[in-house]
C-alpha cells in the first residue's frame, strides 16, 4: 500500500511538471467582418467623455502616502516623481507624502 501511495504520488506530480511546461496552442484570428449598416433612426449615444450630470464636486482633499521601493536617480523614480507633481498640480488641495 505505502508503495502503491507513492507511486501515485510521484505519477500526480510528474503529471503537473508536465502540464505546467505544456506548450500554448495557436490561435487563429478571425477574419474582419464588414461593420452592421447604422440606422439612421436611432437614438444618439451619449459621449463617453462628457460631464457628469449631477452638481457633484470632484474635488479630492486629504492625504495619501506612497511607499516605493524605485532606487534614487532611477528612470522610474524620475517617472514616478512626474505622475506625483502632475497629480499635485491637479489636486492642489490634496496631500501626497512619498516615502522611498
């Protein structure tokens, strides 16, 4: 039985070893299909982009605190800092605390 149990258990990881290093098959891409005629009565679409309806305020206040691990004068950290000043810039009410 012991005996019979590890072979199983050799058998069921060998098995994975093998499925995990299977290779992808190829997919095909379907062919381009000709775009639906456009109904000139129907309702027109609301841009995606417009503003929103409501009187809401999309004001963002209070404080958020970035930790990162970038090295200092690393292409990254000098993105990084970018994002950081242009969402400061946007935001002029909220606080943003990088801490490296």
């Amino acid at each position: 039985m012991k005996r019979f149990l590890s072979f199983l258990l050799v058998s069921t990881m060998l098995l994975g070893i093998l499925a995990a290093c299977g290779g992808t098959t190829a997919t095909t891409v379907p062919a381009a299909t000709t775009a639906p005629a456009t109904d000139a009565t129907a309702a027109p679409v609301a841009d995606a982009t417009a503003a929103p309806a409501t009187g809401a305020s999309t004001e963002v206040t209070g404080e958020v605190t970035l930790w990162h691990a970038y090295g200092t004068g690393s292409a990254e950290e000098a993105t990084i800092a970018k994002l950081i000043a242009n969402a400061q810039a946007a935001n002029p009410n909220a606080t943003i605390n990088v801490l490296q």
